[in-house]
C-alpha cells in the first residue's frame, strides 16, 4: 500500500496537535512515528505566516529560514488547448501527459513516485542551456490554464488572458536546489505589471524561494512535494525527502488567486525550466502518482492534457489498477523501455 495510506492516523494526530499549539510548550510539539509518515503529515502542519520554513524528522514543526530570490528562470507553459500548436511529440510534457481533474475545487496536491528503477540516472541542462549534468531536472506541480482572474484586468484582451500557477523544484548547482512558486499570466500582451517577467505575450513572476538540497534521480522514490492554495490566506509549497528534511514556501493567494479556480492538477519530473528536457538513462521507469485534497472526495477524472512545455524522456504507458486510496487519487506510469498502450489509473 502507498506511503499515503499509511499516515491517515498521523494526520489525524497533526490536526488535534495543532489546535493546541498555540498553548503547548516546545517540549510538546508532535512528532511522528516513521519518516514515511512524517513526510505525510508535516506537509499539512500550519505555519506561522508568510516566508519560508524547515522542518526536520521528527518534529512536526516549522521553523523559520531565510528567503532566496527566485531563479529568473521561465517553466514556460505548452501551448494552450485550442491554439495553433506543434505537433505533440511522444515524450511526456509540452501538452503531453495526464492531469487530475475534480468538479469541484482543489486546495491541496500532493505528488509523489512509485515504481522507481533501482539504478535510475539523469541528466540535463541547468536552467535549460549549456551542457548535460546529471540531476539537472524540475519537479513541477501544476494547475491548469483558468480565465477570470483579476491578474489579467490590465490585459490587452482580458477575455483572452490566462492565469497558471506552478510548485516547483528546480536544480541550481551539484550542491543546491530551489523550491518556490511560479506565476503566469497567458496572452497578456501588453506591458507586464511591475515586478513581472515578459516572455513572448506572456508575463511571469515568482515567489520567494527557498534553497534546498540538490535532489538526486534516486530520491524520486522518496519525494514528496505538495501544493496548496486558500482563498484570502496564502498558497504553499512543500518539499520533502525520504531522509527527514522539509521545507516550505508561502506566498499570498491574492498573487492570481488561484484558490477560487484550481481543478486540474498535471504533476511530474521534467526539463529544468527554459523548455528543456530531463534525459533519464536507458530502461528508466516511473509512476506519477497525485494525491489531491478537494470538495468532491470521488475519483477524479483523468484528462489527456499537460500544462508545462518542459519534457522527459520518457513515454507514457499502461498503468496498473490504483488499490484504495484515502483521497482522490490518480497514477501515471511513464518509461524509455517496453511500452504498452497509454492508460491511467484513479481511485478515491
């Protein structure tokens, strides 16, 4: 059974736990059993405001850090359904892939990887140019492309803008990552708000970021990065790892406001940023497995769509039957080695 299932009575304790921190001395605080269900549980543990945070197995408490500017570094968008786009390669990304949908909305996303090849390798560009380096990859939570928001009223055409959030992770250095939020406006055409990047007609910006550990390809198996948004509070990135470190970034809802439109999520390991690809060795295979909290508790619907124009080079293939899930789930297997016919798999 998943990581996931295990840690529904841990997250049962973080809840109790945090109704009562506020009057628990530090020698209180909750703690975890395992590190499996830490990770689980620290990624819903509330923080005490704006900024950055860490965490450490296995207390589950945040502890504020330093913020870092983020990279200037675009996770460019694939082309928009219904626009005049290239063909779509065979490769996962750049409109390529399978996201969760719900009817409803979704406040929280959670991705992880099953089913990770033992000798799993990877190379890439750092921020999309220069040469291949091994564990030059993203990983990116994404939500679909959504109309409405009041980021757009600027516009040349607000009707035709469109607004799109990213959690990601992206490699900095053989020693550092970044975690941080990206934010899009799609099709803005016209002078970017201050303190926005142009790309194309497009504007992008970010939130502060916080720095990490580089991630290697082997600890796919043992990630987990979560997103969330709330309406009038703040939205958050979390990133975990198997070895017991976390760390959190938060940023206000308000930025596009996010919280009042998500309801598709496309989860996955891709190129680092700039368009590029993320080259995993010979035989490599995955599964993208995304956990979402929403209204609806029902199995969402498993959309033939991507978000990102990062890619992989992996392919999408047939994956196996999800087990029972405590929330709507959805798998994705992915591999450069024997392929069968592409399918997904949802549970709740």
């Amino acid at each position: 059974m998943r990581r996931i299932t295990q840690c529904l009575g841990v997250l049962a304790s973080v809840a109790l736990a945090a109704a009562s921190v506020g009057s628990a001395s530090a020698a209180t605080h909750p703690v975890a059993g395992s590190k499996a269900q830490w990770q689980v549980a620290i990624a819903h543990v509330p923080e005490r405001g704006t900024g950055c945070y860490h965490a450490s197995y296995p207390a589950l408490q945040w502890h504020a850090v330093k913020c870092v500017a983020a990279p200037k570094v675009p996770l460019a968008p694939a082309v928009p359904s219904g626009s005049a786009r290239h063909a779509a390669p065979a490769v996962v990304g750049d409109g390529t892939d399978y996201s969760a949908q719900v009817p409803g909305l979704i406040s929280q996303a959670t991705g992880t990887f099953t089913g990770v090849s033992s000798g799993i390798t990877e190379k890439g560009q750092n921020g999309g140019s220069g040469s291949q380096v091994a564990n030059a990859f993203s990983l990116q939570l994404n939500t679909q492309f959504f109309s409405g928001s009041p980021a757009c009223a600027k516009s040349s055409d607000p009707a035709d803008c469109l607004a799109w959030q990213q959690f990601v992770y992206t490699y900095a250095s053989r020693s550092t990552g970044d975690l941080f939020m990206q934010y899009w406006l799609i099709n803005y055409d016209a002078t970017c708000p201050s303190g926005w990047y142009t790309y194309s007609e497009d504007c992008y910006t970010n939130s502060s970021a916080s720095t990490v550990s580089t991630l290697t390809a082997k600890q796919l198996a043992t990630v987990q990065l979560s997103g969330s948004a709330k309406s009038g509070g703040n939205d958050k990135v979390s990133l975990s790892v198997g070895s017991g470190q976390a760390t959190l970034v938060t940023g206000k809802d308000t930025k596009i406001h996010l919280a009042a439109n998500w309801n598709t999520t496309e989860w996955g390991v891709f190129g680092d940023g700039g368009g590029s690809e993320a080259n995993f060795g010979t035989g490599t295979k995955l599964e993208a497995v995304t956990a979402l909290t929403a209204t609806s508790s029902s199995a969402p619907a498993c959309i033939q769509e991507g978000f990102t124009g990062e890619t992989n080079n992996l392919t999408l293939t047939s994956t196996p039957a999800l087990g029972s899930e405590p929330s709507p789930t959805m798998g994705s297997k992915q591999t450069n080695g024997t392929t069968g016919t592409a399918s997904c798999a949802v549970a709740a």
